[in-house]
C-alpha cells in the first residue's frame, strides 16, 4: 500500500532514497535488502498534492518490514520518529533531496554523471 507522503516516488527514485540511506532501516539500523526496505510517511497527510522534496524529505522515513509494522501497530510517536530524520548526515539528507528531485546548487552536474570518476580525476591531476 502506498502511504500518501510516498505518492508519486517512482520505484526508481524509492531505490535511491533507500540507497541513500546505504539500504538500512532508520530505526533499528540493521542492513536491510533494498527489495524489502519500505517507506514510512510520516504525517498523515500532505496538504497540497504535490509537496516540496524538503517538505517530503523531512517526511518520509526507510524502515524494514518488522520496523514497519511496528510503527503502524504501537504507533511509535511521531516525535521520536521525526527525530530519526533530524539525525540524517547532511550528505545523506542531500541525496535524498536529489532522489526527489530538489536541486540544491544550480551548478550541481546532471544525475547522469559518475561522480566517482570526476572524484578520481581530481586525485590523479593533484598527485
Ligand atoms: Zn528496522
Ligand atoms: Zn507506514
């Protein structure tokens, strides 16, 4: 079942929020398959059909199946839950944004281009 906050993330863009997270479960950190990774919406609602990436990213939680149904089954306190998402690293909370689509620098290269490779070339011309 789709949760209102996860409307419209294509599964593409599901696998990189879940790579983002290096395919493991926000609230009890255990590695888990990216197949069976889920994502929770935290509020109930957005208010507008097509909320903002931060607004979605600030919403939306990568929990394991178990973790899953335990928040559903308890329900785990949204405060507890959004503090898991203020922990976020900043660069994982970028990529997310990216998974979005939210472009944080409009100087930022297209999501076609491997990063590690321009990474490499830079080591390679300082040395
Ligand atoms: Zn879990
Ligand atoms: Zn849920």
């Amino acid at each position: 079942m789709t949760e209102p906050w996860c409307k419209g993330i294509s599964l593409q863009k599901e696998k990189k929020i879940k790579r983002a997270l290096e395919s493991t479960c926000e609230l009890c950190r255990e590695y888990t398959p990216l197949s069976l990774l889920e994502l929770h919406g935290i509020l109930p609602e957005p208010k507008v059909k097509n909320p903002h990436p931060k607004e979605r990213e600030q919403n939306i939680l990568v929990v394991c199946p178990p973790c899953h149904h335990l928040i559903h089954e308890e329900p785990v306190p949204v405060k507890k839950l959004k503090v898991l998402i203020t922990r976020r690293l900043f660069t994982v909370r970028q990529e997310i944004l990216r998974a979005l689509g939210y472009v944080p620098k409009p100087y930022l290269p297209p999501d076609d281009i491997d990063l590690s490779h321009v990474v490499d070339d830079n080591l390679r011309s300082s040395s």
